[in-house]
C-alpha cells in the first residue's frame, strides 16, 4: 500500500512538472495522448531521452523501475512506450509482456530500447509484442524518428473513427467523449472505463472484471473503486 501510494504521488508529480492537468491537456493543449512512457533505470540516458522527445515536441514521464512504468501506463495509457531491456535485477520484457496483457494498452506502440543486438533477442522481443527494436548507441535523430513512425502506424491500424453509442460520442485518440453534444469533463481512468464499457456493449462485467480489464490489478484497492 505504501508502494503504491509513493508510486502514485512521483506520477502526480511527474504530470504536474510537465503541466498536465486532470482533464489531459497539458498547459501548452497538448492532449494526455500525446504523452510518452519512458521506462528506463539511468538518469543519463532518461534525461537525454526527454530533451530529444521535448525538442520534437512528445511531453514525456519516466519510470525507473518495472513497477512503476507498468503503474504509469495503466493510469495514463499513453500512446507510446519506451523500455529498456535491464532494468537492474528486472526484466524489460517481462514488463512488455504484462503490457500486452491489458486491454486498454494493446494498441499502444512498445518500442525495446537496448544494448541487446543478436538476432535472438530482437526476434525474441518482437514475439513478446515489441513493435520496434533500437539498439543502444543510438542516435537522438533516430530514435525521434522512430516514435513519429510508430505513432503514424498505430494511427492508420487503429483509425480516428468516433465510437457512438446513442447520444454518446467517444474519441478515443483525442481522450474526449460527448453526450448529447456536451463535452463529458473526464479523468484519465474514467475515460479509459467508458471507453472499454463502450466497445464492450452488450456484455456483463463484475466489478473485479472491471478491475481487471482497466486497472489492470495494478490498484491495492477493493472492487468498490470501479463505483468511485
């Protein structure tokens, strides 16, 4: 529980430093889609990565550990995530995996930042649901590039279409759902329950489903969060 609670107060923190608001806007209207996940355990390399993705225009948060970067994205379900195969005693990979597992995070772009340049392991990641592989050194040109592709990628396979569900409108890569015309002021986990309740219609779910399926049983919480 205090894991949890320190783990959330560094994200709270983090989004506050860029000037992320509770809407998911930034204060220069970049939206919370627009964010980057960078799950990297060195300081030198996670500063070089936010210059180079702040210089192009990505707002990013970094996570050191495993558990925290998974935290993040299941509270953020950002676009985009950058992990790093080491991460200290833990597995970059296995992180990847668990990612994958989460409804809400399978569209997200997953691209393997790492020293690891055999054929193996490239094929190995790739298996485990990586959808690019740079090999360290890398330049920050590249990598910039890279995320720019990706995002395009995701963009063409998932599309920009509208999810409507009688006068309710969802717009799921603009973070933004309307009803009857009336934009709907929505926290970033309560957009993320609409939306999956919206693509799942028709269909029952128990409370500790809906944990599972949004929240990932990454919350220490009991199933009466889903009513919150």
């Amino acid at each position: 529980m205090i894991e949890n609670l320190r783990i959330q107060n560094e994200l709270t923190v983090s989004l506050q430093n860029f000037g992320i608001q509770e809407s998911g806007r930034t204060q220069s209207g970049l939206l919370m889609d627009d964010l980057v996940l960078v799950v990297e355990d060195e300081p030198a390399l996670q500063e070089l990565l936010r210059e180079s993705l702040k210089l192009a225009g990505f707002p990013a948060i970094f996570a050191g550990t495993l558990r925290q970067g998974f935290s993040m994205a299941c509270n953020l379900s950002p676009r985009t995530i950058l992990v790093d195969w080491n991460l200290g005693e833990e597995s970059g990979l296995m992180l990847v995996r668990m990612l994958r597992a989460i409804p809400i995070l399978r569209d997200a772009a997953i691209i393997m930042v790492t020293s690891r340049d055999s054929e193996k392991d490239k094929v190995l990641a790739f298996e485990c649901g990586v959808d690019d592989y740079i090999t360290k050194p890398y330049s920050p040109r590249e990598l910039v590039a890279r995320v720019k592709a990706m995002r395009r990628r995701v963009e063409i396979n998932s599309g920009n279409s509208t999810i409507n569900v009688g006068f309710l409108n969802i717009e799921p890569h603009a973070h933004r759902a309307s009803f009857m015309g009336r934009q709907l002021p929505l926290r970033p986990k309560e957009f993320q329950l609409l939306l999956f309740l919206a693509k799942s219609r028709g269909r029952i779910y128990s409370r500790s489903q809906l944990l599972d399926q949004v929240w990932g049983g990454d919350a220490d919480t009991g199933e009466r969060t889903v009513d919150g």
